[in-house]
C-alpha cells in the first residue's frame, strides 16, 4: 500500500488516508477510484511484457492480466456512474 516505488496505480500516503478516513458512500467512491487507477496501472505492466519480454508462458499471464483487469475497469467504472 502505498510503496510502490513509484508504479503506476499505486496509493500515495495521502490516498490511503484519505480512504482509511472516508466512511459510506465516500468510502466506496474513493475506494473504486483507487482500485481503478491501480488495474491499469496493472494494465500499463503487462503491456510492458508483452511489448518487451521474451518468455511465452509470461506474455500469456500478462495478456489474461490485462483481459481481466480491463473487464474489472469497466465493472466499476459503471458502479461509480
């Protein structure tokens, strides 16, 4: 949570302050905008992979990744609208 490094989708100190303080309908808005972020930043990875790596086992993870992480996106993309 929040030490990532730098990666994209990861919390920063202040995103998770915020949700651990957030109660109800603001805690789940904050929360499935985080979640969001954080799959496509999974997304953003696994294209790397796909993009760059060698190993055909890998590449197919990768591709499932950005499969089911981008359904998800949609998922709650909807719940927010």
């Amino acid at each position: 949570h929040g030490s990532g490094g730098g990666m994209d989708g990861m919390m920063t100190a202040e995103q998770m302050t915020a949700l651990e303080q957030a109660k109800g309908a603001a805690f789940d808005k904050l929360y499935l905008q985080d979640m969001i972020a954080h799959h496509e930043g999974a997304v953003v990875m696994a294209q790397q992979e796909i993009d760059s790596g060698e190993n055909p086992q890998v590449k197919a993870l990768a591709q499932a990744i950005i499969d089911g992480q981008t359904k998800e996106i949609a998922e709650m993309k909807k719940m927010l609208g």
